[in-house]
C-alpha cells in the first residue's frame, strides 16, 4: 500500500490541524459563556419589569427558553471535548453481583 502522502493526499501536520480547531473550541467556549450572561441579564430585567413596573416584555420568556437550549446544547459540546460529562463509575467487586 503507497504511502498517503505520495499518493497526493494533502495531509496536514497536527499543529497546522489544531491552531483552527483550538480556536473554534475556544469560540464556543465563549459564545456559550455569552448566551448565559445574556440569559442572566434577561432575566433580571424580566423580574424587575414584572414586580416594580407591572409590565413584563411579551417576547422576553420566550427568548430565555431558546437562549437556554442553544447554550446547553454549546455546553453539552464544550463538555465533550474537555471530557466533563457527569458519569457513574461502577466496580464489579464493589457491586457484588450474584448470578
């Protein structure tokens, strides 16, 4: 079998590879921290609208809930490059298992 590169396959070297793919991480690494702010900030001012000003905006909950589910999801990709997921670690010796 000819060797990938001699057949004119443009294979990149890893740093050329991870320099672009640390800095999309890092991007969304960073819009998930900003859709959280946004949501936090949100909120807040949906609560004082509500209890001081009587008047909450109509289309403010509602931008809460998307704003919610695209940073989980963002999280949720951020967490499996860094390996972060909650997880259960089980032993079979600790579990005493009978068959």
């Amino acid at each position: 079998m000819a060797d990938a590169a001699g057949v004119g396959l443009a294979l990149e070297s890893p740093a050329d590879v991870t320099a672009p793919a640390s800095a999309a991480w890092r991007l969304l690494e960073v819009t998930a921290g900003l859709l959280i702010g946004v949501i936090t900030v949100l909120v807040s001012v949906q609560v004082f609208a509500r209890y001081v000003l009587n008047n909450t905006p109509p289309w403010s909950e509602e931008l809460c809930r998307y704003l919610f589910v695209w940073a989980s999801f963002l999280g949720a990709c951020v967490a499996t490059e860094r390996a972060a997921h909650l997880g259960v670690d089980r032993s079979d010796d600790e579990a005493h298992f009978t068959n």
